[in-house]
C-alpha cells in the first residue's frame, strides 16, 4: 500500500543528490552507450542512476561494490534511486572504476560554476598528501628471480587452460562459466606479473640510479604492482598510495586531485599548482604546505609564477641548532627561495600558516570518516578513480553547505 516515493522523506539525502547528478553533463557516460540489433542483451542502466548510486554510497561510506549491491536490495534510499531497475554487483563496480575521466571533468566542472559564482576565490590553497593502504599484502612484495619464476607458472597455467578448453566442446553452461572465471583470473594474474616485472626494471634502474646495489633489492608486489610500501601514519610501513588533494582555504572545496605511489611529498607542489592553473586559467596568490613540499626547485617553480608558498622552513631546526638563521639565505640558493625564507620570518605569515591544517587536512579527515582508509582496487587509474569519488562527494557536501545546492 505504500510507494517508495511516500517511504523516502522528502528531505533525504538521496533526493538532493538525485538533483544534483541530473545537473552533471552525462554525455560522455552516454556515448559510451553502444546500440545493436545483431547482439542479444538488457537495456543499459541510466547513467545517472549509477553515478546517484555511488555518489550516496560514498558519501554513506559504502566502499564495496557487494556492499552497494546488498543495500540495493534492502534500503529504502537505494531502491528509491534504482526505481524499477536491478543491478549487480559487477556492473557497479566496473562503473565505479572505468570512468575517472568523467569523475575529474564533474569536479572541474563543479568548481568551475562555484568560481563562476564567488564561493571559490582561489586566492589561496592548500595541498596536503593522505597515505591510503593498498589492496595488497606486505608479503606480496618479490625481487627478480621470483617474479621471473611466478610468471613462468602462471604462463603455464594459463596455457593448460587454454589446451583444456580446446579439448572439451560438450560441457554444461554452468561449467562452461566456471571455467571461463577461472581463465579469466589466470589470465589477469599473468598480465600482473607481466606488469610487476615491468615495474621492477624502472623502480631498480631509480635505485640503483641513488645508491649503487640498491637496485637489486628492489621488490615489487605481485598484487598490485603499483602499490609501494610507505611510512604510515602509525609509524610503520605498508603497501599503500599517495592521495593528494588541492583545496580551497575559502571554501574548503577540493580543486585538483592527483594519485601516486611516492611515499614522500617531495617534488608535488610544482606539479598540483601547475593543473590548478591550467585547469582554472588562474594564479593563486599563496599556497599553503607543509616542509616536505617546499623542496627549493618546486618553491622557485610557484613563485616564478606568482604565487607566494607559505610553509615552515626546511631543516630549520637544524640551522638554528648550528647557530645560523634559517630565514637568511643560504649559499647556492634562487631568489626566489630567499624571498621565501625571508617571508616566513614575518609573524604574518606564521599566522597564516597556523591555517593550514584546518583547510589542507579537513578533506583528508573527512574521506577517512568516509572508509577512504584502504583501497579495495588495485591499479593507480583504478584508485584514482576512487578517490576522485571521494572528491565529488566532499564538495557535495561542501555545496550543499555553501548553499549552492536547494536542500
């Protein structure tokens, strides 16, 4: 006797998201779309369902393509967006990591408009980095000769499926499935291998490059090839990746996100300021960071640009600590780098810096509360792709706090 449009409240998150994911420009997801006569399938699911669906799961905290398939099945929320449509798991999550094209255009796009607007000035932002656990075990990491001998098993492995598959045409169709998912998991087991062994010839030739015989050392996880053990905020190490968010000290919005699999901050700053502007055809004035990022390429890098890099002086502790002052220039160093050191001894700029916490690290804080604390994809577009959700959603929130968005 009841609808599920009587059951949701009128004022339920799910019916502001609805409205916003019909705002988006969806065209690329639809192109996407391909129509035939000759080929035997379902409809296509809107595309705005979909992006609806995961939108209210991130924001819900729902990391898991069989966790959104559960609450699918089983919340009013959900059902209300799906209306008379299914889905399955394997759909979601092929739609939630093959569209990080789409992802990046729509956070543009949307700080576009609130720039457009006034709510994001950017005349200052801050960027900060978020160490992510991978979707792959410490144990998992190989050198060389094992990598090499994996991959000649798995080769063989996959090559006695194929013989099998040959040889028996009179199979049940259930059976026929079966062995399809078992070659195609052996199959994609090979293609990392392939790509660790891939990996392990550039990440050797970087280490080797720094310290002679450390190249040798060199592991490479057979998981996720892209993953890279990383110092943690718990003091130890784990296979993880490096999210970084550029914000808005304004608005608290998130305008750029990049992924990568560094464990250090060092040599990112140049890199995000660089897509901000670009992207935004506008110069911040200042950029906020932490010590890592002011490495004296980056910091003459932004300021030649016109942006001042507000930041604690590098290894600051350890000239005083040698009786020199950290703010005066030191030998071999850029103009610019003295500006900048010679800047951050005015307590205006200590000031400003004591900000940088409270915008830099809000994002972070948030997406953590939001399950962003291990990835369950493997690959850095895949994790991009993820964490590019994570930066729609928080400037969904951001928006709808702005009051960008009708509640």
């Amino acid at each position: 006797m009841l609808s599920l449009e009587d059951m949701l409240p009128r004022d339920h998150r799910a019916r502001i998201v609805w409205s916003f994911v019909k705002t988006l420009d969806l065209e690329p997801l639809y192109e996407k779309i391909v129509v035939t006569k000759s080929t035997v399938g379902r409809n296509s699911i809107a595309p705005e369902i979909l992006v609806s669906l995961w939108l209210l799961a991130t924001l819900d905290g729902i990391g898991t393509a069989r966790e959104l398939g559960r609450r699918c099945e089983t919340d009013i929320a959900y059902l209300w967006t799906l209306g008379n449509v299914t889905v399955n798991y394997h759909t979601l999550s092929d739609f939630r990591v093959e569209n990080g094209a789409f992802l990046e255009k729509t956070l543009v796009d949307t700080v576009a408009s609130l720039v457009a607007q006034g709510l994001v000035p950017l005349e200052t932002i801050a960027q900060d980095g978020m160490r992510v656990r991978a979707s792959a075990g410490s144990s998992s990491f190989r050198r060389k000769p094992t990598l090499e001998s994996l991959q000649q098993q798995a080769q063989a492995h996959v090559d006695r499926l194929k013989k099998e598959s040959e040889n028996e045409c009179d199979r049940s169709a259930g059976d026929a499935r079966r062995q399809a998912a078992v070659e195609r998991a052996s199959r994609e087991r090979q293609e990392r291998l392939d790509e660790a062994l891939r990996q392990f010839e550039a990440l050797s030739k970087q280490r080797e490059s720094r310290r002679k015989g450390d190249g040798e050392k060199t592991r490479v996880s057979t998981t996720d090839p892209d993953a890279r053990n990383m110092k943690m905020a718990n003091g130890g190490f784990d296979p993880a990746f490096n999210v970084q968010f550029a914000t808005d000290a304004d608005s608290r919005v998130i305008v750029a996100v990049d992924v990568i699999n560094s464990g250090t901050d060092s040599g990112q700053m140049a890199p995000m300021h660089e897509k901000v502007c670009s992207t935004y055809d506008k110069t911040p004035k200042t950029q906020l960071v932490d010590s890592a990022y002011a490495t004296k390429g980056d910091v003459k890098t932004v300021e030649s640009k016109g942006t001042e890099v507000v930041s604690t002086i590098p290894r600051g502790s350890v000239l005083e600590s040698k009786g020199k002052d950290p703010h005066a220039q030191q030998p071999g160093e850029s103009d610019e780098y003295t500006a900048f050191r010679a800047r951050m001894a005015k307590e205006e700029y200590k000031e400003l810096y004591k900000t940088r916490p409270s915008v830099a690290e809000f994002p972070n804080a948030d997406c953590r509360n939001r399950n962003l604390r291990q990835f369950k994809v493997r690959g850095l577009v895949k994790v991009k792709a993820v964490a590019l959700w994570h930066a729609v959603a928080f400037n969904f929130t951001r928006m709808v706090n702005l009051g960008a968005l009708a509640i």
